[in-house]
C-alpha cells in the first residue's frame, strides 16, 4: 500500500518582537495566538505582515491540495489578535507563496514567490489591503525562491534561492543589489554564498538586530522546512560576508501536533510571525485527492491538442 505524506501548516502570532526571539532562541516562554486553518487539505503558511490603522494585516500563502495551486490570503487582526476580516488578495494561475511585504518609497509593496510564473515579481498596493497591481518597471533577472528585500546603507539587496537547478531550491543562497528597488538587478557574485540544505533558504525577514544583519534561514537537513537558523554576520551585505550560525528554532511544544517543521520567523512590529507543520500519514482520502488532479491535468492536456 502506498504511503502518503501531506504537510500541513499552521499560521501563529507570536506575541514578542523578532529581535527578543532572535536573543532568546526559543519560542516556548512566548505566548502565541494560533490562527485557524480553512478546511480539510487546506492550510496557512509564509505568514507576512504590516501594522496599518491599529490593524495587524497578516498575508499568507493559502494552499489547497485539490488544486495544488497557492494564493495569497489576508487575515486582518485587531489589538486582541482577533481575526476581524479576511479573504482573497492576490491570485494567478500559476502557484503563489511567501507574500514578502513591505513599505518604501510612501508605497506598500508584495514579492511574492511564483516561480513557476518563470519570473519574479513585484506588485503594488493600488488601494490597501486589498487590491494590487503589478510593477512592470520592475526587473529581476531570475525566478527567484523566497526573495527577501532589505535596504541597507543606500543600497537594495535580495537574498535568495535560485529556481535551477532544482536542487539549489533548498540548498544554495544567492545575493542580488540594486541601487533603486526596481533595479537594473546583478547578482554580487557568480556563485551562491552558501550551499546545504541546513541554512541557505530564506525563511522570513532580514533585520539588523543589535547591529548584526540576522537572516532566518529553513533548515531542511531532516524536513522541508524543519527548523529556522538563525545567521548573523557584523559586516553590511556584500559578496564575501561570512556568517556566523546562531540558534535553530524548532516549533514550540505547545504547538503539538504541529511540531514537525517551522519555516517563517518575520517581523511585523511588537509581534512576529510563524508557522508550524505537522504531516498527515496514510490518508486514503488523500489519494483520490490525487488522482482526480491527475486526471484533470492528463484531459486538460489532451483537449489542448
């Protein structure tokens, strides 16, 4: 009999800034508002997040498993952490994840991750939260994995995973700057910063946090998405930087069953983002799931002829 695996993910708000994360190295002694997941082979993951209007606006990747397709999701919380809204933002037809937002320029902005698109790219807010607009203007000279901008010292620069050769997707980080956000985009060098599955995919926002630029990486040595690492380096962004290993932050004990995997620690203000896993085994359900895709893509493919 076949074994079947399904991941499924779990968006938390963790009730600490990133930095005192960051120091701790640990989320067991914080307190974290779990928010609820849509349905059966439905899940939240890549939560990001912005405070506007005493709002805390959470974007997130909603994946479904009948569909095999992501889209990007908003859930608005109030002071309380209580969901007050949310809905659809954003959807292609190709797979979308890891919703990156951020404010510059007097703008709102999303890069999300739609690799399969070919392309990366970048979307404006044309009236917030809701409704986005791509940025043509915009050039990136690769589909990149998990971009994550951060403006240091005059300069952009985009840490990120490169879409081939497939196995790079886990396990090379690359580095792109660019004196505007919208570019010309250069890689800062021929050949990634790092390689292994342990800490060279991006896995949340880079912040300078006690004057050390921290960027949260996947460690996927055991999972996809098992843990977070920490890396942490004293220099600005360039094409040499060594980094230094911090802690792994695992999912909290009191996030059972959803104790198998964490791949997101972003900053969103006096709170942070995450998300926790736990894997589904043996579920007959899920085969049918499965086949019906295939059989949709196999006459999808044949009428196309």
């Amino acid at each position: 009999m076949s074994i079947f695996k399904t991941d499924i993910w779990r968006v938390g708000v963790v009730q600490a800034g990133f930095s005192d994360i960051c120091a701790t190295g640990s989320l067991d002694p914080f307190t974290i508002r779990w928010l609820p997941n849509p349905g059966r082979y439905r899940f939240l993951a890549d939560p990001f997040g912005i405070w506007r209007d005493d709002r805390l606006h959470v974007f997130v990747e909603h994946y479904d498993y009948r569909t095999r397709k992501g889209e990007i999701h908003l859930l608005i919380l109030n002071r309380a952490l209580e969901i007050i809204q949310q809905g659809k933002v954003l959807s292609e037809p190709w797979h979308l994840s890891y919703p990156f937002i951020f404010e510059a320029d007097g703008e709102t902005w999303m890069l999300p991750e739609a690799c399969r698109s070919g392309r990366l790219t970048l979307y404006r807010a044309r009236r917030f939260p809701w409704e986005w607009e791509t940025v043509p203007e915009f050039r990136f000279p690769h589909a990149a994995i998990d971009a994550s901008p951060i403006f240091a010292e005059g300069v952009w620069w985009m840490f990120y995973a490169p879409s081939s050769p497939h196995a790079d997707r886990m396990a090379a980080l690359r580095l792109a700057r660019a004196n505007t956000l919208f570019g010309t985009w250069e890689d800062v060098s021929t050949q990634p910063l790092r390689r292994g599955l342990g800490s060279s995919r991006m896995g949340g926002t880079p912040r300078i946090v006690d004057g050390r630029l921290t960027l949260p990486m996947q460690d996927c040595t055991e999972t996809y998405g098992g843990a977070i690492r920490l890396l942490t380096t004293e220099t600005s962004p360039n094409e040499s930087m060594r980094f230094q290993e911090s802690f792994r932050i695992t999912a909290p004990h009191g996030a059972y069953p959803f104790t198998a995997g964490l791949h997101t620690l972003s900053a969103a203000g006096d709170v942070t983002l995450i998300d926790a896993k736990r894997i589904l085994r043996n579920v007959p359900a899920r085969a049918g799931i499965d086949l019906r895709h295939h059989i949709e893509k196999w006459w999808k493919q044949r009428s196309a002829r």
